[in-house]
C-alpha cells in the first residue's frame, strides 16, 4: 500500500529475528506472511483500516489516502474531499496533503475560499451564504436575501474540514 503520489519504497524486510517490524496500528510484531508498508510504517493487514468504515485496506485495494490525520479508503476520501481533487473556484488540482475547505460538495483551495463579491477569505467561524454556486460572507449577502425572496439559499456556518464520518 502506498498513498497516491507517494515515491516511498519500503525499507527491506530481513529475515532475522533482530528485524522484526512492529506494526503502527497495534504496536505489536508483524510475524504474519504479509505485512503493509503505508505512511513510513509498516502495519499488520488486520489493523490498516480506513478511518471512516473501519474496511480493512489490504483487502479493498493497493492504495489508501492520508489526509487531516485520517487513514481513508478511496470511497471515504472522495466523499469527504471531492471526487475530482480540483478547486471549484480556480479549477487548479489540490495535493492530497492540502487542507481545503467544502460548501454544497464543492472543494476549494483555502485560498480560493472567498466572498464573490468583495473577495475577502472566509475562514472557520464566518458565516456565508451559497447562492447558485457563488460565496458570498455575511456583509455582502445579495440585496435580494435581505428582502427575504431567495428560497433555494443555503446560509451556513464555515467549518473547517473535519473528520464527517
């Protein structure tokens, strides 16, 4: 198992019993046949599991993805960060390993999280509002929201990307 991108090449596992490898996930010896190299560790195939479903990775696939301190199937990271890996603003790809921010399933770069109008970053606390796929803050919310005659508006909270399993 690798994460996608990754370049690492596991280091050589002997056959002594001076290089025993413990496993990141249970800490104990991996004596097993099979063993998984992921994330600069190695890990018994039982205890890689993704994050959200709890599927044991070994058995789903040959790659998982890393990403906020999560071990993620492909599933589980395209439900949580977007299925294209492209900002919704600027249409630029966003590394694996990038914080982003989400609104109505669209993914954004942090810095391309922004009011359509004056372009000010939004940050976790502001709240914003999403009209027909633009960002708006609180301050430069349409004239049409203020007279109450938007109904499909979503008005939400900005949270920063977390753990939504």
């Amino acid at each position: 198992m690798v994460n996608p991108g990754g370049n690492s090449q596991p280091p050589p596992v002997g056959t002594g019993s001076l290089s025993w490898k413990r496993c990141a996930g249970c800490g104990g010896k991996i004596a097993d046949r099979f063993l998984l190299y992921t994330m600069d560790s190695y890990w018994h195939s039982r205890c890689l599991k993704c994050s959200c479903c709890q599927a044991q990775l070994g058995e789903i696939g040959t790659s998982c993805y890393t990403k906020s301190g999560m071990i993620l199937c492909r599933n589980d990271y395209i439900r949580l960060f977007g299925n294209s890996g492209a900002c919704s603003a600027c249409g630029q790809s966003i590394p694996a390993s990038e914080l982003v921010m989400r609104a109505q399933g669209n993914v954004y770069h942090l810095k391309c999280f922004t009011c359509s109008t004056c372009r000010n970053r939004l940050v976790p606390g502001d709240r914003f509002h999403y009209i027909n796929g633009s960002l708006f803050c609180e301050h430069d919310r349409p004239t049409a929201l203020i007279n109450g005659h938007l109904s499909s508006l979503q008005t939400n909270p900005l949270l920063s990307d977390q753990k939504v399993c």
